[in-house]
C-alpha cells in the first residue's frame, strides 16, 4: 500500500545504468507507516478484529509478517441524536494481542498484530470508534454497521468446458436493494469451512454500489465459472461510503502495476495511520454446486 515513490526514481536508475562509468546511488529507506485494517460486524465474532502492521521499505523488503506487538487496542460505542454522536465511554473494551488469548494463540500461531475480544458483539446501526496506542503514535476511526442486505435467491447452471472433461458452475444471486445509498463488499470463498480466520482468508472480493441499479431486485452474476462441486461460501456486505471508497482506493493501488507506477491515493478513513475501520452489514449464503 506503500506507493509515494514516483517514476522520475526509476528513470533516473536507467539513465545511470545506460553510462558507462558505474556510479552508486544511495536512496535513503522509506519511513515505515502504520496500517491498520479493523473489521467489525454483526454476526461472525472471528471476523471482529483490528490487525496492526507496517509498511516495509520496498527495495529491501520483508516478506515475513510485519505485525506490531503491544498496542493498546479499544473499540467505544455510541449513539447519534441529530448530527452529533455521544460516546458511551462505560462500553469500552479492549481487544487484546491474540498471542496472549489462550487458544486462540494455537490456532494462529507465527501471527503477530492482530487483537480481538470474544466479548465484543457489535450491533448494526450503532457507531462506533476505534483508538490506537503504539508508542507515541495515536490512531483513531469512527465507522458503523449498515443495514443488512439480504441474499434472496441462488442459483446456477452448468456448462461443459470446451475440453469436455470439467463441468462448470456459473452462478448467480439476487438481492433486494433498498431506495438509500447502498455500498457493497462482497467476499468469495470456496472451502468446506464457512468460518474466515480474517477477511484476507477469502478468495476474492469485488467492491460495487448502486449508482446504476437502485431500489429493486438485482442480480449478480459470476461470469468466471466455479467447479462442479465447490462448496461456495457467499459473504455480501453492507459498508458505509467513506469504507468502500477505501477498498476501491486499495483494489486500485494493489492493481497498479508496482511502486514504480504512478502513485495512487489510498483513502484511509482512520486519522494517524494508512487503513481502514469497516463496519460490515453481513449476508451470508453456503450452497454446494452440484
């Protein structure tokens, strides 16, 4: 996500490769930020946790888990009476480091930055906000669970591949789009087990809203086809706008082609770090396509 270096950088390097004489350029180390990605939502508490990493210098990179150990980590409730909203500071909680949760510290073990509580259970509709102590560095975001949407109806046909020996499944869903502004993230997964350890454990993910295709019934097709077969785990979330025009940010920023492309704005809704605190409005469906 770390994408400030621009090409006049690269240019540069191939300028003085091109000469004869060797010169050695020394370019300092980027300064490592803070991300932060923090989940929310109201009915699958594995998927209720903040991961906290930083951002690694590119041309030296550290392809282990930069996770960030020893944070303080709270989530606060409140409610909203007009245009203002009142934290209920008795709600705090803290989520703690996992590797300090008996049991959950075997089940994701070599993993470091992520905090969860059990006892956290968030509500849809309640805002809530997010504060971070590492060190000297604070961090902080507000974000709130939208209304869910429900999947409807699924269904697929199947199709033979042109080699003849694979069956394809092509599926679709519908769902019921409401007369507000609705934002959507939807997560694809294909294992036996529904239960995502992180939202990064899904196999895909697409961002879309309702600009074109408001206030009714509206289907969603996958025109790449799954296996005869899959068991596949359908999470379609409600987010709020500034949330999902992060993960747009980011979906572009990963697609673009590398740090020596032109820089892109990723558009944090945290303040004091790179990231975001998504509140997800979660429907979700399990079918085997057979």
């Amino acid at each position: 996500m770390q994408l400030t270096k621009t090409y006049s950088c690269f240019a540069l390097l191939l300028l003085l490769c091109s000469c004869e004489k060797e010169i050695t350029v020394n370019l300092p180390p980027s300064k490592p930020s803070l991300v932060v990605e923090a989940s929310i939502n109201q009915q699958f508490p594995n998927l209720n946790y903040v991961y906290i990493s930083r951002t690694v210098d590119y041309f030296n990179p550290d392809l282990s888990l930069n996770g960030v150990s020893n944070a303080q980590v709270f989530i606060t409730s409140g409610s909203v009476s007009g245009t203002d909203t009142t934290w209920n500071e008795g709600s705090r909680i803290q989520l703690f480091d996992i590797n300090n949760i008996p049991g959950v510290d075997s089940l994701l073990q070599g993993f470091t930055g992520i905090y969860f509580n059990p006892l956290l259970i968030p509500q849809v509709g309640v805002p809530y906000r997010l504060d971070i102590e590492v060190g000297s560095e604070k961090i902080t975001g507000v974000t709130s669970i939208p209304k869910v949407v429900n999947i409807d109806t699924v269904y697929w046909r199947q199709e033979l591949s042109t080699n003849k020996s694979d069956t394809n499944m092509f599926v679709t869903f519908e769902f019921n789009d409401g007369p507000e502004k609705n934002n959507y993230r939807l997560a694809i997964y294909t294992g036996q087990n529904p239960l995502l350890i992180g939202w990064g454990a899904a196999e895909s993910f697409r961002t879309f809203d309702d600009s074109f295709i408001d206030n009714g019934k509206r289907p969603y097709s996958f025109f790449s086809p799954f296996k005869y077969g899959d068991t596949l785990n359908l999470y379609l979330s409600s987010v709020g706008r500034r949330e999902y025009l992060f993960w747009e940010s980011f979906v572009e920023a990963a697609n673009n082609g590398g740090p020596f492309a032109t820089p892109i704005s990723v558009k944090s809704n945290i303040k004091g770090a790179i990231g975001s605190f998504t509140g997800y409005g979660v429907s979700f469906r399990r079918m085997i396509l057979r």
